[in-house]
C-alpha cells in the first residue's frame, strides 16, 4: 500500500512538471503530450539547447557548455539507450522510467543514467543568457515562503555551495509550497514526489574548465541568469 502511494504521488508530480522536462521544451516551444516523443520513435533523445553555445559567457564558457552538453549529457542518453535495449522500458519516457527505477537495486544504473538526462534537460532550461522576471503567481508563493526573491537565491546560492559532492540544488514545488532541496549524484525531486522548477547542476564537470575548484564563484556568477519565467511556467502547470 506504501508503495502504491508512492508511486501515486510521484505520478502526480510528472503529470504537473515533467512534461516539458522530457520534451526538452523551451519557452514559445509546444511540449509534447506525456509519454510522447517529438523526436520520433523514442522519447529518449536529447534535446537541442535553448541558445547558442556561448549565450552564457562570460559566466559560462562555450568550451564548458559543449564539453557538458555534448560529452556529459550526450553521454547519459548514449548510456541509457544501451540498458533499456529490448526491455519495456524502450520507449517509455524518462519521467516514467524513474518512476519505475526510483530505489530499485537492481535498476540503479537506469535510474542514474535517465534522471542525469532529465536533470540536464531542466538545468539548461533553468538559465537564460540575460535572465529573467518571475510571473506574479510565482512572486506571490516566493514572498509567501521566503519573503524576496533575493533570499530565494540566497538558501538556493547556499545549498549549492554546501552540497557535499556531486549533486543538484534545485527550486521544487512540494503540494504547492516551494521548498530549496539539494540531491546527491543523480538524484532528484520527482523521486520524492516534488516537482521541479530550477536547478543548479554542481558536479565538477559544469564549472571545472572555468572556474577550476572555485564552485562558489560558478554559482554566484549563473544566479543572475537563471529563467524565472521558465521556472513561472512550471509552477503555473
């Protein structure tokens, strides 16, 4: 019963926030329905990024966002396509294959491979080369649960700062209240029946050809450009 639960809960959340996720869609782009593919015969693909490679310079360079892009992210949908081969996860969408891997020991690979997808899919989504103002419904919940944005972006500036290795720091929606998680490797929100509406990527691959070590000068120098109205679009969902 706790399991079904569950299930039913993080269901909820992909039906809120995952579609675009998946899809890969940008603002002014159509998403897809769930569990379609606008790619073609599988979900699993990629999908462009939302500007030029170096939009984000100075704060991100145009060698860091091809290395990121096309070795790291290209590399977690190479991957996964090899493990789901042949199996009933072939064609499901990256939403649904971590509601069917999420804990599961013997899917740990899957889960990692397809979550590391989706969580690039929303990072790049979550910046904007000169960033970008909230909707007034996502004002109204920042000043109801954090008071300013400004101290938004200082608990979401400090979570990734302080996230001990590689990890996430993301703006996620919980039943309506927005909260400030962190998650470890690949872990993320959906698994805990949260939706996700930003996200800092701070494994070493997003910053180290720039900044080397100095994470907190990464963070501090995105902050400015993170998407408000990306992340006021899934909060509106």
């Amino acid at each position: 019963m706790e399991t079904t639960n569950r299930r039913e809960i993080l269901r909820a959340a992909v039906a809120v926030g995952g579609v675009a996720l998946s899809a890969g869609a940008v603002p002014a782009r159509a998403a897809a329905p769930h569990g379609a593919s606008p790619h073609g015969a599988s979900p699993q693909v990629q999908p462009p990024l939302p500007y030029a490679p170096d939009a984000l310079a100075p704060a991100i360079s145009a060698r860091t966002v091809d290395f990121h892009y096309n070795k790291h992210h290209k590399g977690y949908f190479a991957n996964l396509a090899k493990l789901v081969a042949g199996t009933a996860l072939a064609q499901a969408s990256l939403e649904d294959i971590i509601l069917a891997t999420a804990g599961k020991a013997d899917s740990h690979a899957i889960f990692n491979n397809a979550a590391q997808a989706l969580n690039h899919n929303l990072y790049w989504q979550s910046l904007t080369p000169h960033g970008s103002a909230p909707s007034a419904a996502l004002t109204a919940a920042i000043a109801r649960d954090f008071g300013t944005r400004a101290a938004l972006e200082a608990d979401l500036t400090k979570a990734a700062i302080g996230q001990f290795g590689s990890g996430w720091a993301w703006l996620a929606a919980d039943a309506g209240k927005l909260k400030v998680v962190a998650t470890s490797n690949a872990d993320t929100p959906l698994a805990q029946g949260m939706t996700p509406l930003l996200v800092i990527d701070v494994w070493e691959h997003a910053y180290y050809l720039d900044e080397q070590n100095r994470r907190a000068d990464y963070v501090g120098a995105i902050v400015p450009l993170l998407d408000w109205a990306g992340a006021s679009q899934r909060f509106a969902a």
